[in-house]
C-alpha cells in the first residue's frame, strides 16, 4: 500500500519505526531480522472473521501502550524517550479507533453495570480481606476487582479465538499441539473467572464478535504464530500480576497466582519450541570484559 494512502497516525508509526531503525544503525548495534514478507501470506482464505481482526489488533495496541510507558520509564536519552512518547501517541489513537468500532458494531459488549454504595466507606474488619473458609460468606466484590477478573475474561477470550485459530492450520505438529494445550488453557481461566462473576450475581461478558472460520491454510508462518502467542503469554502474566496486587480479598490472589504458575510454565514450553526451530532472536548482548 503506498505511503499516501495509510491514515496519518500509520504514517507516522512508519516515520517512528524509521527513526528507530536509525538508532541501532548510527549505534553500531545489529539491526533485530524481526518478520519479513515472508512471514504473512496474503493470497489464502480468511481464518477469522466477524470483526476478530480489529479485537485482534485492539489487543496488540493494548500490550503496546503498556510496553511503551514501561519503555519511557527506563529510558533516560531525550531523543530515545521522544520516541516512546511518539509511539504512546498513536498507539492510544489507535486502540480508540479499535474500541470505537467495535462497540459501534457491537462486536463486544460495554463492561458490566453494577450498583454502588452512595457514600465513602472504611473497612473496618479484617474479613474484608477473608476469602478462603468455605464456612463463611464472602464479601462481594469491589469495583477494583470486577475490572481485573473482567478484564481478564476478555483478553483470554481472544487469546483462545486466537489460539484455536492457529492451532487448525500450523504447519509443525508440535507446535500444533503446543497451541490446542494454550487454548484449552485459556478457556480454562475464562471458566474460573467466570464462576466468580455468577457467585456474585453479576453478568458474565460474552462477545458477539470475532470466530474461526473452516479454513486450514495459514495467513502467517508458524513463527510468527508463536511470537503473537509468545507475546499473549507475557501480557496475561503481566495482567495475573496486576490482579494479584490489587485484590483484596485473598483467594483472589491465591486464584492468580496459580494461573501465573501455569501461563509460565507454558510460557517456557513454547520458549523452548522457538529456540528448537530458530526463531528466538537474542537481544543485544553485553560484552564480558576479559
């Protein structure tokens, strides 16, 4: 697609990649292989549809906000942090664009309403924090909690319609097999959190959008398949991580420490198939002085 055609933030996305391109250059540092032409095929049926390529590309833009904050954070060169400002920028552009259009199409639904207290409360008992006696009654839960497990819902959801898609046309066995166990995985999750929605009377999220269609030919070579999932892996135990620090009532953190438990370790199982099939790039090393 020439360059005058693409909206402006994409043209901008092209500029800043550019731009970075150019520092590894200018530094001396070997410029990543990354994904080529190669890496998508454009000429084979459609393995998903009904709207799934923008939650797909809404989910992308969601890991990539997160990864350009932390970015800033630990950069310190005006021009490098100028770049992840320029990246933030349109990222969150883009994810609006996203999330507009699929709530506009009703491909996903809004977040679930509840009702709230009308005043400021303090707690003040320690079985604010309980959650593990199967003899007493849990709290409900608070609005900080209902976003975390929503959240989580949502994301694995599209993990799994990601996942299961690639499982039905991956070239390598064990890579195909590597995928069916992720999306049995993340159903899982989905299953769980699920459960903790109905035990407290409120609405599990169910989206209208996005399914696998009977195609067997893959849009994308088995590595890049696996970098998307590599990168789904790192963005849920990011999200575990999230809900293990702000839940306050403790089987809820109990509940997603096990799942960080799992994700890892398949996390690692599919680290081990990237490096087994070349396609794990190593950042830039340091020099151990001799």
């Amino acid at each position: 697609m020439p360059k005058k055609s693409l909206p402006i933030y994409m043209r901008r996305l092209v500029h800043t990649s550019n731009k970075s391109l150019a520092f590894f250059k200018v530094e001396g540092i070997p410029v990543p292989v990354g994904f080529t032409e190669q890496d998508v095929k454009k000429d084979v049926p459609k393995l998903y549809d009904n709207g799934f390529d923008i939650m797909f590309l809404r989910m992308i833009k969601e890991i990539s906000m997160a990864m350009h904050t932390l970015n800033i954070t630990m950069s310190y060169r005006e021009d490098i942090i100028q770049i992840y400002r320029e990246l933030t920028k349109i990222t969150q552009k883009s994810y609006h664009e996203c999330t507009k259009y699929l709530l506009d199409k009703g491909l996903i639904p809004r977040s679930t309403y509840v009702s709230t207290t009308k005043e400021v409360e303090f707690v003040k008992e320690k079985g604010y924090l309980s959650g593990f006696n199967p003899l007493s009654e849990k709290r409900s839960l608070n609005t900080v909690e209902l976003a975390i497990i929503y959240h989580a819902i949502e994301s694995n959801v599209i993990g799994m319609q990601m996942i299961y898609g690639f499982a039905q046309c991956v070239e390598k066995k064990d890579v195909s097999k590597f995928f069916t166990k992720g999306g049995e995985l993340a159903a899982g999750i989905i299953k769980e959190m699920s459960e903790i929605l109905l035990e407290n009377n409120i609405q599990v999220p169910a989206t209208a959008g996005g399914n696998v269609t009977t195609s067997t030919l893959a849009p994308f070579s088995d590595k890049l398949m696996m970098y998307c999932v590599s990168i789904f892996c790192g963005f849920s135990l990011g999200g575990n991580s999230i809900g293990t620090a702000f839940s306050l009532r403790n089987d809820l953190p109990a509940k997603f420490s096990i799942f960080m438990k799992d994700i890892f370790e398949y996390a690692h199982e599919g680290a081990k198939i990237m490096i087994k099939h070349g396609w794990m790039e190593e950042p830039p090393q340091t020099v151990k002085p001799k």
